[in-house]
C-alpha cells in the first residue's frame, strides 16, 4: 500500500508511489487527461489521471466527480516546473470516500461578503483563507517561542472578571449566581500586573471581549491579545521589548510563508522586510504636529483615531511608536511622566498601510496613594481593586507591560482590508453566527 503523505511534504518523495487524502477543489478534461487539482489542508497539487494508465471506470468517474469530494489518490509523485509547487501526481488510483449530497454553495464564482460569511464554515476552504489561516499559526507560534524563550512564564488570567480594566462601557455582562453581574474579559493586563510581581516576567494570552458599537474594519467584538508584563521595566525598556517582538514576529511570518504571501495573498513583501530594529519613536506632541502639518485637523487632547493613524503612519516606512499621550486619555492604571504629570507613561504602535495601532501599553502606577486616587477619579468601586491595590501595599516596583491584538496584527502582514477574515470565525457587532 502506497504511503500516505502530505502536500506540504511531496517534494521528499520525488519518483516515489504515494497516496493523497483530501477533497477535490477543482477539475478540468483535456482529450484522454483529467486534471484534478486536490487540497489536503497543507496544499493543493494537481493530480493527472491519464486513460492509458488507470481503468475505465476510473477515468470515467475522475471527469464527474463534483467540487469538495473527498477522495483518496493514489499515484507517481513527478517533477513540473509548470506547477505552482513544482511537482504533480500521476494517478494510478482513485478510492471516492465521499461525494456531496448537494451542489458546493461557493463554487468558482464571485460572491457577495455577507454570502461568505453566512458560509464562513465552507469560505475557510479556499485557498486564500486556508494562507490566512496558517500564517495567523505562524504569529501565534512566534509569540509563544518569542516570550517562553526568554525566560517569560506563561500566566493564564481568567475570562470571567468582576469589574472593568479598560472602560465600563464596553463590558459584555454575564449573571453570576447570586453574585448579580460578572463581565467578560477586556484584557488580562492586571491580572498579568500580579504575575510579574511573583514571577518576574510573564505573559497573558487569551481571548478579550469589547462591547464597542463600531463596524470599521479593524474592530471585531471578540479578539486575541497576548500581554507581556515585566517586573523592574520603565516605559523605554517596554519600547526595546515591543519592537524587538514585532520584528521577530514578522520575520519569522516572512521565513516561512515569503511565497504564500506573495502568490496567493498578493501581498508586498517590501513593505514587511523593511520591519527591521529601531522603529521611529515619536511623543505624543509631535504626532500632532505631523498630523497638522499634513493638512489634517486636530489638536492637543485629541484622540489619535483610524483616519489620523493612517496620515501619521503613512509618514513612516516601518511601524511607529508614539508615547506620551494626555494622561486624561489613558486608563487609570497608567503612570504619568514625572517630567510632565499631563502626559503618561504609555506608548502605541502604529502599524504602516493604514492598519493603525497593534500594540497598545505602557509603564503602571506603581505607588498606593496615587493609584487609590486615580480608581476613585475614574468612579471605580474600590472594593472590585482591593487586591489590585495590594500589589503596591506588599512590595511595589515600577513595572511596565503591553497589548498586541493577534487579529489586527494578521491583517497587517497578510495585507488584508478587513480583519474578519484574520480569525475562522469573526464575531462582529451584527454577526454571531455560524
């Protein structure tokens, strides 16, 4: 029995008889050729059924089979200098395990974007949602081996908080036994504030929920956010350790996927190779007077919003940082600069091409009495931060730590417009389904 292999693996068994399992994407007749064009989830290979070399039956069936047939081949691995990964299969054999009971809703034809997602199950098949799919792997696996090889521990915060980390209005609330409301995770950054102060250096990495009302295309009401938190850190030690982490991320993207991203993507790839060490550093002040001077209008106290990311990154040819914004924009975790108690310690990184902030963070308040004031400012119940509190009553150092959304980090390296397309399935404001 011939050996089962993957098409991600078929260049190692060059002249060898093997066995293919997947479903059947597409095919086409040629006189006595059948083309089949075969994916296995690692790739996709066009298989030959030639008449002289399979039986009749075989050759007949291999020009009716319909779109998304699961099938297992059987057949020569050949070298093609034609073919997009450089080899196909001569078929031998074909053992149909499934046909369709219905014709493919998708087929090879244009379809409108609530079409797909009301499909989003059968839209992941395509070529270009399987690339997203495994280059948002990819990230995921950098950020692990990033942070577990350099002494980070990782610190699992829980999904169910009792109170708000980043603004009250945009909790999702859950009822909690006889304890009335609960909220799903806006981040696990305080969690992760604990962590670091018994383990030094760790990282949160999990799902965040956002209740936020918004349908651009950077916003999906429940996302991926990995939070480092690091012990004895300051805010310039936090930059060094964001870009040096977007730099490895991205080239660990481009290591492996450079000709997916390029084929199948259409993705530039210069605009991702220039992601080299030192990012541009900019304050806050002088954000603004490049978005001013680039015609834009704004001023000093004004958020930095998508349209204002995209003038001031556009100034840049690789990600920018900005620290140093009003400390009234912030959180009140944040700390505020003792050079100029207006502005905080905090810092965003603005990704190129318009798809704005991917990095969100800063130095934490790591005094009692100035944290004690900033939760009573924010009309906080102190109750909810007791234990919040109790890491500056019991050993307080200044420390310092920040947020990369998986989603929004995706679609950037992949190029993409929109990121419902950067995780299998997107909830958005006005889709919960499938």
């Amino acid at each position: 029995m011939a050996e089962h292999v993957y098409v991600a693996d078929i260049a190692q068994h060059e002249g060898k008889q093997v066995t293919l399992k997947g479903w059947l994407h597409n095919r086409s007749s040629k006189g006595k050729l059948h083309f089949l064009q075969v994916r296995d989830g690692t790739g996709t290979i066009q298989c030959v059924v030639f008449k002289g070399d399979v039986d009749e039956a075989t050759f007949h069936e291999a020009d009716h089979l319909p779109q998304e047939t699961s099938l297992e081949v059987t057949g020569t691995v050949k070298a093609d200098k034609r073919s997009p990964i450089g080899f196909e299969l001569g078929v031998q054999a074909i053992r149909v395990v499934a046909k369709p009971v219905a014709e493919f809703p998708l087929g090879h034809k244009e379809h409108g974007v609530a079409f797909l997602m009301d499909n989003r199950h059968l839209w992941l098949r395509s070529a270009r949602q399987t690339v997203i799919q495994r280059v948002r792997h990819t990230i995921i696996k950098s950020v692990r081996d990033y942070f577990d090889d350099r002494g980070f521990t990782l610190f699992d915060a829980p999904i169910l908080t009792p109170a708000a980390c980043e603004g009250t209005s945009t909790l999702f609330e859950v009822p909690y036994f006889d304890m009335g409301k609960a909220y799903l995770t806006q981040s696990g950054q305080l969690y992760g504030e604990a962590g670091a102060l018994a383990l030094g250096k760790v990282y949160v990495f999990g799902p965040t929920f956002r209740a936020e009302k918004s349908k651009t295309r950077r916003h999906l009401t429940e996302f991926w956010m990995v939070e480092p938190e690091v012990a004895y850190m300051d805010l310039a030690g936090d930059m060094d350790l964001m870009e040096d982490f977007v730099e490895n991320i991205v080239g660990k993207v481009l290591e492996k996927h450079e000709k997916e991203l390029a084929t199948v993507l259409e993705r530039d790839l210069t605009v991702l190779k220039r992601v080299k060490k030192p990012f541009p550093r900019i304050t806050y002040d002088e954000a603004i007077e490049r978005i001013k001077a680039a015609g834009h209008p704004i001023n000093w106290g004004d958020d930095i919003g998508g349209d204002e990311e995209t003038v001031l990154a556009n100034q840049f040819d690789r990600p920018v940082l900005v620290h140093r914004y009003p400390a009234e924009m912030k959180a009140f975790y944040f700390k505020k600069d003792p050079a100029n108690p207006k502005v905080a310690l905090g810092c965003d990184m603005l990704a190129p091409e318009g798809y704005g902030e991917i990095i969100g963070g800063g130095q934490r308040e790591d005094d009692y009495d100035t944290l004690l004031a900033a939760i009573d400012a924010a009309g906080l119940p102190r109750s909810a931060f007791e234990w919040y509190l109790d890491l500056r009553r019991y050993g307080s150092v200044p420390h310092a730590g920040f947020g990369l959304g998986i989603e929004r980090t995706v679609g950037w390296i992949c190029g993409l417009h929109h990121v419902r397309e950067t995780v299998p399935f997107p909830r958005l404001m006005e889709r919960l389904t499938p």
